[in-house]
C-alpha cells in the first residue's frame, strides 16, 4: 500500500471539501464559498432556460450579483433584466425567483444575511403553467 505525500493529502482535502458544500440541483449548481454566524455566501450556476423555484424566507435577505450571463429576477412581482456587473436585493418576506433566459450559463454571486439561514426557512410557491 502506498504512502500519500503532504501535498496529495491537501489535495485530497480539498477536493472532500469542494464536494461538500456544493450541491447540484436539476436548474445548475450551488457552491457555498463562505460562512458565518449570520452571512452565507454562495456562487450560483443556473443552466440556460432553466430557474429556481419562486421562494421566500422569512429570517434572510439576499443581494444577488451578476457574475456572467443574463438574470431575469422576478421579485415581489416585478421583472427585471441583470447583466453582468449589476445586482439586486431581495428583501425578507417577498416572493422571488431567477431564470436564465440566455445561452450560457447564469453565474451569480449571492450574499444571504440574516438572524437564520437554515434551509428549512424556504417557503416555496407553486409554479404556474
């Protein structure tokens, strides 16, 4: 049986880490890059033609930035179109979700605050159609 090196184990590591805290949902990809007691921060990857579900929370806002890609946000309602370099806040208690209308995929970074984060605090709605 052979020994790892040092630097394979970091590798390794790594990777294991990596592989936790990203998730793979039908739409695209989440991948949490950082946490704290009342943030998270996560990269989002929504495939083309593709969305989240229509969602609120009632303990977090969230501040959604474009990475690369198109967003269209439909929050409390109203549409809007991202590009790349503008961004949205998403307030406590509102209905909102994001689509991907374009052809490559949505990158998004989104920066959730508030007094709890847990994922039991998504309050999904219906889709329509």
């Amino acid at each position: 049986m052979s020994e790892t090196t040092k630097s394979e184990e970091t590798l390794l590591d790594a990777i294991e880490v990596e592989m936790e805290s990203t998730r793979k949902p039908p739409w695209g990809k989440v991948t949490v890059l950082e946490e704290g007691e009342r943030y998270r921060i996560n990269r989002i990857e929504v495939k083309p033609g593709h969305h989240i579900s229509t969602q609120m929370h009632y303990h977090r806002s969230e501040h959604w930035i474009v990475v690369s890609g198109t967003a269209k946000v439909i929050c409390n309602g109203e549409e809007k179109l991202l590009m790349q370099e503008q961004s949205t806040y998403v307030p406590m208690n509102t209905p909102h979700r994001v689509e991907n209308p374009g052809v490559i995929p949505l990158v998004m970074i989104e920066v959730q605050n508030g007094e709890y984060l847990g994922e039991d605090d998504i309050i999904r709605f219906v889709e329509e159609g």
